[in-house]
C-alpha cells in the first residue's frame, strides 16, 4: 500500500468516526476531551502519590511533568515540521467532515497532542500504581480521549496512532528514568484498595457529572 493510499484510508476512516453525531455526544465528547473536566480525578491522583510517595513523590510528579511537557511539545514541533492540514482544514473534505459546534481547532494535526499526553500519562500511572485493574480503567479513559479527537473531527486515525506510540514511548523511558535514578533506593508501591477506590469514584463522578451537562445541554437548556 503506497503512501496516497494510505492517505485515502485515513480520510475514509475519518469519515466514519466523524459522521456518526448525536447530540447528546457532541457535548459529552467536547466536555470530555478537555483539560478542566478532569481536575478533580487529577487532584484525587495527586494526593494518592503523595500519600503513598511521601517526600518522593517531588521526583515522581516533576518526573511526569516533564514526561507531558515532551509529549506536548514534541507534538508541536511535529505538527509545524510536517504541516498536515487537520481534517476540519483540509480543502478536499471541505463540505464532508462536521466540525462539532463550529469547533475547526488549530491548523495542522499531525501528530496528536491529546492521545500522546493521554497515554504516557496512562502508562506512566498504571506502572507506578501496580495495579492491574487501574491501568484497564485509564487506558480506556485514554482510548475514548483519542476517539473523540476523530469524533470532533479534528485528528485522523493516524494522528491518534501516531500520538499514541509516542506517548507510550517517552513514558516508558521517562519511568525507567525515575526508576533507575530517582528512585533507585525506594521499592515502587502497589496502592491499597481504598486509594483506588478513590480515584475510581473521582473519575466515575466525573464521567457522570459530564453526562448530565451533556443531556441538560442536549435535551433540556
């Protein structure tokens, strides 16, 4: 398969995501896919570092940190480098992809930010964490965070593949990095049950308090 036909799959796959609007999902998918939606699940992560972590858990934030300001920034220099129009600005599928609520973003998509820092903040978390039943729960927050990038019509496929290796890359070799490092004295904690029992009702409460936004905001206001 040549590049062209490459290039075809993904505007088709695209396509596909983007045309299968509801209302319901233009206002959950635009709440979700952003920053202030999830502070509190961040917060309530913040406090089970620290209470596990104690003093350490300085190196372990200051380590994340960097790890979603490499993401983040690599992405920007990819997307000027390379210069791929996203779908919502590309002059071919003018008139067939439905920007949600007018929303065209910025002007080049390659690769995506948004799946990047999702997943290495996925993986890193679920490798400090140790417990097997988070990191189910955070990648799957993670793949509907890049699946709605392509729902709002403002990533292809291969932006969100793309963002994806990335991100899953640096957080693995920043978490060596902290590992070998950082923390080279300090064996990594499995957290308790009622530690993650609170970060499971942070980001259920979250999803749930963005669903009703969405179906006031949809059916009702």
């Amino acid at each position: 398969m040549n590049l062209q036909s490459l290039i075809k799959l993904d505007q088709q796959l695209l396509l596909w995501f983007n045309n299968h609007q509801t209302d319901f999902l233009n206002h959950f998918f635009t709440l979700y896919t952003g920053k202030v939606a999830w502070i509190f699940a961040a917060v309530v992560i913040l406090f089970v570092i620290i209470k596990n972590y104690k003093k350490e858990s300085i190196w372990i934030l200051g380590v994340l940190v960097l790890t979603l300001v490499l993401t983040d920034q690599i992405s920007n220099v990819v997307k000027y480098a390379v210069e791929r129009p996203r779908p919502t600005r590309e002059p071919a599928l003018q008139g067939l992809v439905m920007p949600v609520f007018g929303n065209l973003s910025s002007k080049y998509g390659f690769f995506s930010a948004h799946a990047a820092n999702s997943f290495a903040y996925a993986l890193f978390t679920t490798l400090l964490f140790k417990r097997r039943v988070y990191g189910v729960v955070i990648f799957l927050w993670a793949v509907i965070n890049a699946y709605t990038r392509m729902y709002l019509g403002v990533h292809y496929p291969g932006d969100i593949l793309v963002g994806t290796a990335v991100g899953l890359l640096l957080a693995a070799l920043t978490f060596t990095l902290l590992t070998k490092v950082f923390l080279r004295k300090k064996t990594l904690v499995k957290i308790s049950p009622r530690d993650l029992n609170y970060i499971f009702v942070a980001l259920g409460s979250t999803i749930l308090i963005l669903a009703f936004i969405s179906i006031l905001r949809a059916y009702v206001v």
